[in-house]
C-alpha cells in the first residue's frame, strides 16, 4: 500500500480507526479487526485514550501482540478521562501520557495528538510537555485534532517563540479534523489552506460521514439494522437532502466502475494535504473494503464532476 509522511513517519494512505474497540465490539473481536488490517497492509491504528475509557487502547495492544514494532500507533489525549484528568496541562499530559504508553504496553508513541484545544491553557506549555516528551523517547511526533485554523496557526507561532527553527522539536506535524466529501468545513474555515501553508499533514476523521457514505442508506429505504443511522447516531447526517446527493455520487462512481466507498476515500487521497484516511471497523470484511478503497486516482475532471454534483465549485489542489 501506497505511504505517504506524517513528520517522519510514514504511514498508508488507508489507516485503521480503533474507535469501535471496546464499545462495540470486545478484546476478541478486536483481534480479525486488527489481523485483517495488518494482512490488507495497513500500519496506521489511530486510537484514543478516551475511546471506552481506555479499553480501545487495551484491545489494540493485545491484538497486536509482538508485532507492535511492525506499526505506526496514533493516539490521543485532552478530552475528559475523570475528575481531574483532562486538558492540555503539562503535568496532565506527563500522566496521560503514561497511562497511554501502560495500555498500548509500548514504551513509545508514534503520534501523540491533543484531542482538542484547552482554553485554560497556553499552547506553549502544552508544547513545551509535549517536546520534553518527545526529548525522553516516549513520543516520536506531536499533532493536534479540532483545532481551527487560528488555533493551528496560534501553535505555530508559540512553538517557534520557544524553540529556534533548528531545534529536533518540530512542533505539531498533524491535525486531525471532520472532513469527508460530505463536510467540506476544513476547506470553508481555512484548516486546508493553513495545513497547505505550514506543511501539515491532514488526518480526516469521519471519512464516511458516520456511514453516510458507505453505500449501506439509501433515500426511501429504512436504515440497516445494527447501523449508525438505525441507533440513532448523526441524525442530521441521514436527511432526504443528503441521501439524494448519495444517490447520485454513488451513480456517478458506478459509471466510473467504482463504489461510492472507493469515491470517498479517493476523493480525500486526492487531496495533496491528506496523508492517510482513517475509518474505524467492526469486521475484517470491513476492513478489507476500506483498505482496497483509496487506488481510484481521480482525474481533474472527474473532481470537477464530484463537485457539480454537490454544487460547488472546485477547491484549488
């Protein structure tokens, strides 16, 4: 599978989202998830210590096994865990930190990422924890998720008043934002063009569109038992608007010999700031439709028919 970078990691342009271990599917379930993803070629798992509470953490480390070396483990820090332990403290991070690296069983952190911006505290003590990190060998890169484009460009700006321009410590390699062909809001707010400027790589989550776009909801028809849409999840996602526009993205990719699936992933690969499509799994068939999604190598044209078909004008590349 195709590797694109991430500082300097380089990790598949299809990753594996562990978000689903632990809620919906157990320590078990987890192992053909995460065998499957690493026969397919992927080396990329994202996860969160927030994910279960921890669990999805745990569940990856075990499914892993020996092969942790063999992979790339993003995970993420800052949203609530329990009283007291949340944000984007320094001395909050040092403890996050550990109890991730406890149970990912790993003595590092491929990408360490702040799950979401802390008012209460000023980024450069955010980044000057997260370098003192990186300095002992406990994290390898540092990145951000939700972060608006103001907010990345504040974290530049404070990590180059701390650190000269030499300095081993780059700050934040990666934001990791909402976008898919159905949410254009990175592109509307300036995260793109931020990222094009800094040379940041950008990590969609959400690259279905909470399912939107797996093909499974069809306009007129009743959600899938067992799916997203069925248990209520993105209830403004699964409107008669939006399923139209599914209805014709996904005509428009069977004429190209393709599945909606493959449009969504392509169409982000697509993007020159995007470095690896995550999409969480409960299933190895799951995870192989997913691996195989992203080969479609758009044309302009065909971009520029993707955005006719949702009405409007194409984004410089």
């Amino acid at each position: 599978m195709e590797k694109r970078k991430i500082g300097s990691l380089d990790v598949t342009v299809v990753g594996l989202g562990c978000n689903n271990f632990g809620w919906r599917i157990d320590a078990d379930a987890t192992v053909p998830v995460v065998d499957a993803a690493l026969e397919a070629g992927i080396n990329f798992f994202d996860t969160a210590d927030i994910y279960d509470h921890g669990h999805s953490e745990e569940y990856l480390a075990r499914a892993l096994g020996t092969r942790r070396k063999d992979v790339i483990i993003a995970t993420k820090f800052g949203m609530k865990m329990d009283e007291g332990k949340q944000g984007a403290h320094p001395d909050y991070i040092r403890q996050a930190a550990e109890d991730s690296l406890r149970r990912l069983r790993t003595d590092y952190i491929d990408l360490y990422q702040l799950h979401q911006p802390d008012p209460a505290v000023p980024i450069a003590d955010t980044l000057g924890a997260l370098d003192e990190l990186v300095r002992t060998g406990k994290v390898r890169e540092v990145g951000a998720s939700n972060f608006s484009a103001d907010q990345i460009r504040s974290a530049h700006a404070a990590h180059f008043d701390r650190s000269p321009a030499n300095d081993h410590f780059p700050g934040f390699v990666s934001v990791q934002n909402n976008y898919s062909l159905m949410y254009r809001e990175p592109e509307n707010a300036g995260v793109i063009a931020i990222c094009q400027q800094l040379e940041l790589s950008l990590i969609p989550y959400f690259p279905l569109a909470n399912g939107l776009l797996t093909g499974k909801y069809r306009k007129g028809q009743p959600h899938p038992p067992g799916s997203r849409g069925q248990m209520g999840f993105g209830p403004k996602v699964f409107t008669p608007e939006n399923l139209e526009l599914v209805d014709h993205l996904t005509t428009f990719a069977e004429t190209q010999g393709h599945t909606i699936i493959e449009l969504a992933f392509s169409w982000l690969l697509a993007q020159k700031v995007v470095s690896s499509v995550i999409a969480g799994a409960t299933s190895a068939a799951q995870v192989k439709t997913n691996a195989s999604a992203g080969g479609w190598k758009l044309t302009q044209d065909e971009l520029r028919q993707v955005d006719q078909i949702l009405g409007r004008q194409m984004q410089p590349a």
